[in-house]
C-alpha cells in the first residue's frame, strides 16, 4: 500500500524545514508531494488556497508557543476534515491529548520519525482511501454524489471503467458551470459556440483546465479542479483518459484493468480531497426574509444521494426562489445561474438540471438558449424545465 503516497500532497509545517525535510525523506522517494510551511498560519493559509490529502504537524512552533495546537483549533473551527499527523517532539503528553481531542488522527514522535512516520502515513492515507467514495456518494453534492454511487454499484472491469469515466466527466463538468457561472467571462482559447452548443468530455475538460489557470476564475471551482488534476502528471492522465472515452465508444479498443486502476485512483483522490478540504452544497432556494438589515434564505440541500433536506442560510442580497446556489462554507451562497437550475417534478420532487448546451436558435434579442439535463439521478421525464438564455456565453468563446 506504499503506492498510496506516490502522488499524494502532504503539507508539512514545522520551524526546523532541515529537521522536516530529513524525517521526510522516505515519503518524497515514495514519490509524496511535500510542501513544506514554518509555521502554523502559513499552513493555514495553505491549506485555504488548494487540497491536500494529509497534514504533519508540529506542535512546538508559531504563532503562540504551541502553534500545532493552534492550527488544529483552526481546522476544528472551520470543520475541515483533513487527516493530520502529529510530531511530538518538545510537547509532552498534555499536548498530545489535546491534539487528539481536537481532531488530529495520529502522533509520531520526533526522534523515530526517520523510522516511523512513512508506516504511519500509509496506514493514515489507506484508511481514508478506503472510505473516501462512500464519503463522496453520501457527502459532496447531489450532481456529483449520484454518480459516485452508480460508480460504486459497477463490478466488472468495463462498467467500472465507463462509471468512472463517467464520474470524471461530470467532476470536469461541475467545476466548470461553477467557474463560468461565478466568475467574470474571459475568452477560453479554443472554446467556440459550436463546441458550447454540444459539450464533450474534452470541451469540460479544455474549460476546467483553462479555467484553473486563470486567476480571476471563482476560488471554489479552482479548488475543484485542484482536487482532480493539481499537477501535470494527473492533467496528463484526464487527458488520457478522454482519448481513452473517445477510442472506447469508437470501438478501437476495449477496457483494460490498468484503466479501472487509473481511474479509481483518481476518483479517491478526488472524493478524499473535497470532502475533507472543502464543504460543498446545492441548495435551491424555497422563500426569503428580511429583518432590516440581513437576508435569511430558506432552502432545499441538495447533497448526497438522499431526499433534498431543509437548510436556514445569511445571503448578502435577495435570491429569486428556486435559484440553485453554491454553498462552500466560506462565503456568501453563490447564485449558479443559468449554468445549473431547478425544477419541480408533477410529485412534487425538487431536482437540479444542469448546463448540457446551446440551442442552434437564439431568443428574440439574440441570446444564447440553454439545453438542459439531468444530472441526480432522478426516474422519469424532465418536463417543463426552465429555458433561460445566457448572453455571457458569447463573453466566453473566441469563434462561432
């Protein structure tokens, strides 16, 4: 299970970077992705601006003397999840207990950390790899959850491959209706109306990615993509993959194992990484109040595969009722419109639809018509869905 390091993103932060970059010798030759911090707001600062699968930690560093301690109260405060690992090096028993109460999973002592912290890490990093996409169909919104619980249905190698492709294109998806739906347009090079009208995995793709490197793009759905394809390597490999999507469907080559393997590495990855790293949520909006000087938005949770739940939200300005909204945790709920949006089925179910296109015809001033499709899971036809224009696609495309 050593495999399980060679690629992850471990955060270190400790005051003595010589110390830390010895004792962590043995992860980077597992081919681990070190970052190392030297102190405890650098971490936290960090660990808001992109995805890491695991944290070492040492207790004895700043701000405050016992700035681990400090970091871990920060995590517990915002309810991230991401598995940290305590050295214990000057901090006695005390600080330990504390540590653990405040969430951390492990400790390693500084003086055998040369011998015991890789075995400390595999084993951390493969108990939250085996629960990580139960985690997802049960934690991370319904758009993404329905399609990591048909991915954990699959059972031979050919359906676990077309799920799991299927997964990466709706993961490529969601990230990208987030960034054009919350961001300010810019033109994607390459991206063109006609590839709008009738997206494929690779247009989510070329957009995600593109969108990741701007720097203007909304901060979740960078993180989004950060938590799929952080680096070259894993944008080579989605890349692989949607050469692999189209030669399957053209019938030029077939399943194989090390492609369920590719695959289910990823998705782990991923589902680890935005249910520890994130608090991600749809919600439709169902009514509004105002008491004079804040919004309370009342809504539906769209999250996991179960019946949408109710959920009381602080908005910083009106919202229109049935608007779908990003809730990340850490700011105001983002209006997802027109590139996500909701419906009510003759039962009377709540659903989310999502962006699948462009009509060939524009609206009476020119507009942009948005296609829409389902994107839950959900029986039955979609009927009476929303048809709303988005003039700002044309804001995003350089060519017809």
């Amino acid at each position: 299970m050593t495999a399980l390091l060679s690629g992850a993103r471990i955060l270190v932060a400790d005051d003595q970077p010589d110390a830390a970059r010895t004792f962590c010798r043995t992860l980077r030759d597992a081919g681990a992705k070190i970052q190392h911090v030297a102190d405890g707001q650098a971490a936290w600062d960090a660990i808001g601006s992109q995805p890491f699968d695991l944290l070492l930690i040492d207790m004895k560093m700043p701000p405050q003397e016992w700035g681990g301690l400090w970091l871990l109260e920060q995590l517990a405060n915002a309810r991230a999840r991401i598995p940290a690992l305590v050295l214990s090096g000057e901090g006695g028993k005390a600080q330990v207990i504390k540590a653990m109460r405040l969430g951390a999973a492990d400790w390693v002592d500084k003086d055998s950390a040369a011998e015991q912290l890789h075995p400390a890490c595999v084993n951390l990093l493969t108990e939250v790899n085996e629960a990580a996409l139960q985690n997802a169909a049960e934690q991370l919104p319904t758009l993404l959850a329905y399609r990591f619980a048909r991915y954990l249905r699959a059972t031979t190698t050919d359906t676990q491959v077309s799920e799991g492709l299927h997964t990466i294109e709706a993961i490529l998806r969601f990230a990208s209706c987030i960034g054009m739906a919350a961001s300010q347009p810019r033109p994607i090079p390459g991206l063109s109306m006609s590839k709008l009208r009738r997206p494929s995995m690779g247009t989510w793709r070329d957009l995600a990615f593109a969108l990741g490197r701007q720097t203007e793009t909304n901060a979740t759905a960078k993180r989004i993509i950060q938590a799929l394809a952080p680096d070259t390597p894993t944008r080579n490999a989605v890349d692989a993959l949607v050469k692999l999507r189209n030669d399957i469907f053209h019938g030029r080559t077939a399943s194989k194992n090390t492609d369920r393997d590719t695959i289910d590495c990823l998705l782990r990855r991923f589902a680890h990484r935005t249910t520890t790293n994130l608090q991600l949520s749809l919600a439709v909006a169902t009514s509004m109040r105002f008491d004079g000087n804040a919004y309370t938005l009342d809504a539906l949770l769209l999250r996991g595969t179960a019946a949408p739940q109710p959920a009381t939200h602080h908005a910083d300005r009106p919202v229109v009722d049935g608007t779908i909204l990003l809730l990340d945790g850490a700011s105001a709920p983002t209006d997802l419109t027109p590139l996500l949006a909701s419906m009510v089925t003759p039962t009377g179910e709540v659903r989310c639809v999502q962006f699948d296109g462009i009509l060939e015809s524009t609206d009476s001033n020119g507009d942009p018509i948005v296609k829409y499709a389902s994107g839950d899971g959900g029986d039955g036809e979609l009927r009476n869905l929303p048809v709303p224009t988005w003039p700002a696609a044309y804001q995003w495309t350089t060519s017809s």
